[in-house]
C-alpha cells in the first residue's frame, strides 16, 4: 500500500477479491492488536509525511472505491488509536490532500472521500475533528450537508461548531449589510479559515474584493504583505487542491483588482503550505509551483485570462516571469500553454529576450528546452533564431575578453547523449540554416574535435552533399590552427587530446596533402606546460597514446599518414619524443600488444625491423616522466629532420 503504482498495475494488485479478503484479515487483526501498533502509527505525531504508515493506509481506504466497504471499519480504528483531536485531524487533513498521490488511480471524486469520512467521523462522534475539516467542506461543496450555524440566542457567541463567527456566516450568505454591521474584518481566529476564505468558496466576488479593499484602505503596506497573505494564501491553496477552479479564478481576480498585480505576482509565485503533499513521480513535478501540478494546463488558463483581462501587454510579461520563475518546471509549464498563448509571450518582448531569459540559467539546459519548443516557432521566427545563436555577443575570457554565440559555448562543454538528442532536434527542424550553423566561424570544427564522434553521426543526417564538401575543404584548411588553439586552452586540452582523431575523415582522397602535412606537424609540436615547479614538453600526439588512444583509429591515421606522406613521415610519427622520452616507450603502450602492430604496420619493412630490434635493445627501455626543469624546448619542426625526433 506504501507504493506508488502506475494505474494499470494498481488495479492488477489491489482491487481484486483475493487481496481485499487479505485486507480484511488484517484489519481484524489490527482492531484486535491497537495497543501494541500504537508504536507503529505512532499517535502522538501531528506532523506527517506522504509515507507515514497511517498517512498511506488511510489515503488507501479513503480514495479508493473498491476498499469503501472496509473505510469505516479502518477509521474507527484509527479513532481508538489517535484519541488527540488535533493530531488526528491533521492527519486527515494531510491524508485528503493527497487525493492525486497514486495519479489520479482512485474512482472516489475528492468530495466523495470527504463526504465519507465526515459520515464516519459524525457517527464515531469525533465533533472537534469534524470542525477542524469544515473548510474542506467548504472549498467542495458538501459544507451544508453537516454544518450549520449556532442557534443560542447570545449573537456575541465567538464560534459554532463549525468555526464560524457571525463575520464568517455573513460571508457565506452573501450578506454585505450584515458584514459590515460586524465591524472589525481583519479580526480572524484563525487565519487560515478566514471570511475571505468562506466568501471565496461560496463565490461571493464583491464580497472577496470588498474585504481585500478594506485591508488595502486600514493596513500600511508592510502590514497589507504580512496579513494579505494570511487572508488568500490557504484559500488559494486549496482551491487548487481541490479542483475548485471557480474559487482558485475568483480568488485570481479579486487580489488583482483589490490590491494590485504585484501581490498577485508574489502569491502565484508562492509555494505549496509546507503541511500539503508536495510531489509525485507522476506529475513529474519536482517542485511546489502552482505551474506544474497536474492540474497546470487549466490552471494556466485560468492565470492567464485574469492577467490579460485588461487588454494590456503587461500580461505576457507577467505570464513570462511566472513561466522563467524556477528552472525545475519551465518545461512542464510551457507545455501547458495555448499556442496563441505562447506566441503572444514570445512576441511581446521579442525572441531575442525570449531565448536570453531560457539562457540564462544554463546554456546546455537552454538548447534542451529549446529542441523541445522550437516546434511551436514560426518559419520566420526560426530564421531569427538561428541569427540569435550563431551571433558573438556573449562575453567570455580566454587569453582576454572575446564574444561567443550561444552556439559556440554550447559545443565548448562536453555532450551527453541527451544534448546529441537535443542536436538532433533542432538540426531536423533548422535544417535551411544548417550552412549558417556549419560556417559560423570556426565553431564546427571545434566541436568536431571537442565532442565524441557521435557529433558527426548526427550531424551528417541534415547536411547536403554540397555543403558537406565546403565544409570539408573548411576543415582541411583551418583545422590545424584550431587545433592548435584548443590544445593551447586548458580548458578543452583534454577533450581535443580525446577526440581529435573525429576530423581525419576529412582529409580522406588524393586532395589535400598540403593541409594534412600541416595537420601531422601540429599533432606532433610540443607543447611547454607547468606542472608546479616543473615543467613539461608534450604534444598531442603523445597525449593521445598516453591516454586515450584507440587502436583502430591509430591505425586509420597511419595509413593516411602513408598514403599522403610517405614511409618516411610514418616513420617520424611512429618514433616522436617528447620531453618524457619516445611516445612508443610509454608503459600503457606497451602494455597493449594490438596498439604496438598497429603503430609498426604501416612502416616499411626495413624500417619495422630496425624499430623492433631498438625496442628490445637497452637503449629503449624507459619512458622518463618527469624533466629537468632548467631544460630549454626545442624549437624544431616535428617533420623536418632533427635528433630529438629520430
């Protein structure tokens, strides 16, 4: 019963003869058993959580309908066990407001679980803790069926057993004349169950904002933001949970004309009460927004028309502040927006600010959500939208201050398998601007030796055959400097020392030899790097064989090496040194049999032989891994012919 099932699988455990004759053994057995269970249900708790052992069984017995027939048996032993009116009544209270726990998978309308357990509680004659539900009662509909004003001839009798003062029944009736005979309507037992409370249930509009108004005109302004909030807050609150939408709109409408729009801002933008059920794996909400409950799609609706009911375009603003409010549930609120809703609040300050205010929590987070809602773009606004990423007009600081686009600083953090999903996305729907994106700069290529070769996977669905040729003959001509650059910045170092291998296809046919000679002679330029007091000569290359080399793809760029350049090149690659000493020396390398055939085969058999006879020889048997601090870099060419690299 403490599980969350999904609907089918509920029904498959639970609502089947067999499981309810195995309920029912229990329950005798706990009726027969309460003193000793008493540590279980533990009832001098007032506080409860969604999976407090009488917290789940009684939401169990309240809202599902094939169980009804054991719901008064379960109550009257939970009344024997929780014999302190207050502790039990907030157990129900917390219990009924859990009607959505198991998605929505109870055949009970919520007013029907109340109905039956004010039944239940009137005939265990519990009166306190029927009173401490009446607003329950009230917010859906079943007030009159078991609360009914005090009949003692005293009219300055505080309360009845409903908890109404004469303020709250003027309230009730509708009665402006008698509401202000009363005077003082700020005075409030409680208040969480205030005439504001008890008119807004009944739907009694002037009367909600007749109340409001006086706040507004009695209170200063500190005072109006304390007590307002007092007066609408649980109101509101339970009109959501409850489903009372009629109540949740008049409540909307009232704060808005009564005290203005920022108080209502301030209270759409609030959180669930800290005593109501907060989440469900189901609603996917993973917050207490208004926005993402279950409910949000009519809920929006409602929020929506009470803001723009005035013709003003402060509304889409408004609406936009509520949808960027919390990160956690931007996704689930925009999908609860009406289209001409939604182009309205993108238009009115422009896609430009629209897209700024998705990427400003998050870059990575801002092109996930925006795969997913550039489907409701326009064709023009798409067009725009490609300008607006793939514009250097975001600071940020390399070697000194320089522009990027949002483009660019996506692909300069590392891709997981839902950003390619994201890529894929958005490259499918912007396929006419694919030459925009794939131009911009150097950004592509960048991304081609920062990101795993997934990229190109997805990337080569969406790109012609022609541009794919400008893009080729792009990356032959400037991909050493860009990968020059990338190594140089400690930032993307590592990744480019993975991946750089993803741009050799593109130097693949008889073109080209010119750029790929000048590729080799970055892979193997050294780098100077500090490493504390020490410093550090490496080059690409030996950082990939070091670290991440992958056999095939060593020996798909040795064959290009041989095919373009010659045995010789091949020869000057296989046997780089770098400050540590010869690459083909270090420990992983030779540990790794497939990788040392793979470095040796494309040589020529003269040279094969002599480099196997070096590695067996004493000249060749360690690879040092640290340097003389006072040694000064070599400045040669890797590819011309020098003693530090033969």
């Amino acid at each position: 019963m403490t599980l969350r099932y999904s609907p089918d699988s509920y029904v498959i455990v639970w609502n089947n003869e067999a499981s309810k004759d195995v309920v029912e053994k229990v329950l005798e057995f706990m009726g027969k058993n309460g003193e000793n269970l008493k540590q279980v249900l533990n009832p001098e708790q007032s506080k409860f959580r969604p999976l407090h052992t009488s917290v789940t069984l009684l939401h169990f017995f309240i809202f599902n309908e094939y169980y009804n027939c054991l719901l008064s048996q379960f109550l009257r032993f939970l009344s024997s066990i929780f014999v302190d009116d207050h502790n039990f009544t907030e157990l129900i209270k917390f219990t009924l407001k859990m009607q959505d726990y198991n998605n929505d998978n109870w055949t009970f309308p919520s007013n029907n679980g109340i109905e039956k357990t004010l039944d239940i509680l009137r005939d265990l004659s519990r009166p306190r803790v029927m009173e401490g539900l009446c607003h329950f009662a009230l917010v859906t509909g079943v007030f009159e069926n078991y609360y009914q004003p005090f009949a003692a001839d005293d009219e300055d009798s505080l309360r009845d057993p409903a908890r109404m003062t004469r303020l709250h029944w003027a309230a009730f009736n509708g009665d402006m004349e008698a509401m202000e005979s009363v005077g003082n309507w700020t005075c409030s037992v409680d208040d969480s169950f205030t005439p504001f409370y008890v008119a807004a249930a009944r739907h009694h509009k002037l009367i909600c904002h007749t109340i409001l108004a006086s706040l507004k005109g009695i209170l200063t302004a500190d005072e109006l933001r304390k007590q307002y909030k007092g007066f609408v807050y649980t109101a509101m609150w339970d009109a959501v949970c409850f489903h009372n939408f009629k109540m949740f709109q008049l409540i909307l409408e009232s704060v808005k004309q009564a005290i203005g729009r920022h108080y209502l801002m301030a209270l759409l933008k609030s959180e669930k009460p800290v005593d109501s059920f907060k989440t469900t794996q189901f609603d996917r909400s993973v917050s207490s927004s208004i926005l993402a409950l279950k409910n949000g799609k009519v809920l929006f609706k409602i929020i929506a028309q009470v803001l723009l009911e005035d013709g003003s375009q402060n509304g889409y603003t408004d609406l936009n502040d509520l949808v960027f409010h919390e990160k956690a549930t931007v996704e689930i609120v925009l999908n609860n927006i009406e289209e001409e809703t939604f182009q309205r609040m993108v238009d009115v300050n422009g896609l430009q600010n629209w897209t700024k205010r998705v990427f400003l929590y998050d870059v990575n987070w801002g092109f996930r959500l925006l795969s997913t809602v550039i489907t409701r773009f326009t064709l023009n606004q798409r067009r725009e939208f490609i300008n607006i990423i793939t514009s250097p007009n975001i600071p940020t600081y390399q070697f000194n201050v320089i522009n990027v686009s949002y483009w660019e600083m996506w692909f300069e953090n590392k891709f997981t398998d839902p950003d390619f999903e994201s890529l894929d996305k958005l490259l499918k729907l912007l396929v006419d601007g694919i030459p925009k994106m794939i131009f911009n700069y150097n950004v592509a290529i960048k991304a081609l030796m920062c990101q795993n070769e997934k990229l190109s996977t997805v990337a080569s669905k969406y790109i012609s055959s022609l541009n794919y040729l400008k893009f080729k003959a792009r990356v032959m001509r400037n991909g050493p400097k860009v990968m020059n650059e990338l190594f140089t910045w400690q930032s993307t170092q590592e990744r480019v020392g993975r991946n750089w291998i993803n741009i050799l296809p593109f130097y693949l046919g008889k073109m080209g030899k010119y750029h790929f000679e000048k590729l080799v002679n970055t892979i193997l330029s050294l780098h100077t790097e500090k490493h504390g007091e020490k410093t550090i000569q490496i080059s690409l290359w030996s950082k990939y064989l070091d670290s991440y080399y992958k056999v095939e793809k060593v020996d798909q760029f040795l064959k290009l090496v041989s095919d373009k350049l010659g045995k010789r090149a091949v020869w000057k690659v296989v046997l780089h040194k770098d400050c540590m000493g010869f690459v083909l020396l270090g420990a992983e390398l030779q540990q790794d049999k497939k990788l040392v055939n793979a470095l040796l085969t494309h040589l020529s058999d003269e040279d094969r032989d002599f480099i196997e006879n070096l590695l067996e020889s004493s000249l060749f048997s360690s690879r040092r891994y640290t340097r003389d601090a006072t040694t000064e870099p070599c400045n040669c060419q890797p590819m011309n012919d020098c003693w530090c690299w033969w």
